[in-house]
C-alpha cells in the first residue's frame, strides 16, 4: 500500500514544490502523520561553507519535520544544473541506495512521505539512472505537475505514458497556475483539463490557482478546495511508536 505520493513534473519550473508543500499540508489536515523529502536539489545557495536547499527547507518547514535538512534533502548541488552534470562537475557521487534507505526510515516513522523529484522524469541522476527510476524503487503513485497552457498535452502525455510503460503507478494530474493570469489569454486553457483527463487515462486531480500566500494555512485551505486525492488515498494506520 501506498505510503505518500512521488511528484514530479512536465519539465522543470512548473511548481513542483508549491504542489508538493501542499499535498503535504493537505495530508496533515487529514489527521495523518506526514513528512517530506527533495532528495536531490541543484541550484542550492551557498551560505559559507553550508549549501542551504530552498524547497527541501519549505518542505520541511511545511511538514514540521524535526529532522535535519539532510535527511529531507541528502543532495544538495550548487549548480543549476541537472543532478548528474552538477554532481559530476562538484565531485559529488549520488547513491540511490542512500535515498532509499532514508526514505525506509521515514516511511516506517510516518503515515506518508511526500517526496519531490528533481526536472521531470527523464533528467538524469547518473548516467544510468533518471528520476523515473528513483521514482518507480521508492515504489510511490506519481502525482504528474502541468502547466495550464498551449504545449502542455504533449508534455503532460509523454509524461504519464513514459511513467505508465515503466510500470510506475500515476495518481493523477494537477494544473498549476504559475501567476494570477497564467493561462487566461490562452485559447487552449479552457481545453486543455478535460483533454488531458480523457487522453492520459489517468485522473485529473484538479487545478491549483495561484498563490500569493505561500502558507501552511493558505495551502492546505487551496489544497482542500481544488485537489481531490484523498478520497483515492487510503493510508496506513498510525504508525506505533516505540515507548
């Protein structure tokens, strides 16, 4: 059974993060006991010596997560390129065997881990290992981010049936409006949802508005309002604790 949700997207800047922060907050306010993890974050600050990953900071914050940043994210990359070219030129060697085993321990701690990939589903980790196959080892239903306008069939497409031919499960799309008016000049937005949502075979999960406020509060009220994922999800029970 499921424990969280993988999510990635059409391609990079298309929200991920604002989605995934949300999701997460979507998920507390179900009652469950949720953390995040951005595995892999490239374009990180640099802050003296320490490289400070920005989303895997929200995500942790957005989770109340008490452990360290490390272990939300193990890889943190200064260059804004993808993991395998900035891990290579940093001197950096990204063992997916080390994601897992923290996601294992996060899992068995946690009802849910919402986990953020990094680009989309074909931008190489190693060289002979993508985010499609971290995706499909950690073994949890993608949650598929599109852009509202023209191009974003193809893309959103290509993604779920290269998901679906590696036999990784999609929970669905969700459209993120990037700005107060994405989309709106548009002619293909007012499509674009239910052609994806007939054509992919997979759920349209819903589509998630701009938000100026990006809070706890302001995102899971959005969350609950536009993204209709809980009734398909069915979490495990609490975990027991030890005493």
């Amino acid at each position: 059974m499921a424990k969280g949700f993988f999510v990635t997207g059409t391609d990079t800047g298309v929200g991920k993060t604002v989605i995934s922060a949300a999701l997460v907050r979507l998920l507390k306010g179900a009652g469950l006991s949720v953390c995040a993890m951005k595995p892999i974050e490239s374009g990180c600050m640099r802050k003296g010596d320490v490289l400070v990953p920005a989303d895997g900071a929200l995500l942790r914050t957005m989770a109340g997560m008490e452990e360290d940043i490390s272990v939300v994210t193990p890889y943190a990359l200064e260059a804004p390129l993808a993991p395998m070219v900035a891990a290579e030129r940093e001197g950096v060697r990204i063992e997916p065997e080390r994601i897992k085993k923290i996601f294992g321990g996060l899992a068995k701690r946690y009802n849910a881990v919402v986990v953020e990939g990094v680009g989309g589903l074909l931008v190489p980790i190693r060289r002979d290992f993508y985010v499609l196959d971290l995706a499909g080892e950690l073994g949890l239903p993608l949650v598929v981010v599109a852009r509202p306008g023209l191009g974003t069939i193809n893309h959103t497409l290509l993604t779920v049936r290269c998901a679906l031919d590696a036999g990784v499960q999609v929970a669905g799309v969700v459209i993120n409006r990037l700005g107060p008016a994405d989309g709106d000049q548009d002619p293909s937005w007012p499509t674009n949802p239910e052609v994806i949502r007939e054509l992919s075979g997979v759920p349209l999960i819903g589509i998630f508005p701009y938000l100026k406020d990006i809070s706890g509060p302001a995102l899971e009220k959005t969350a609950r309002e536009n993204l209709d994922l809980l009734r398909s999800y069915r979490p495990l029970p609490p975990p027991i604790m030890p005493a």
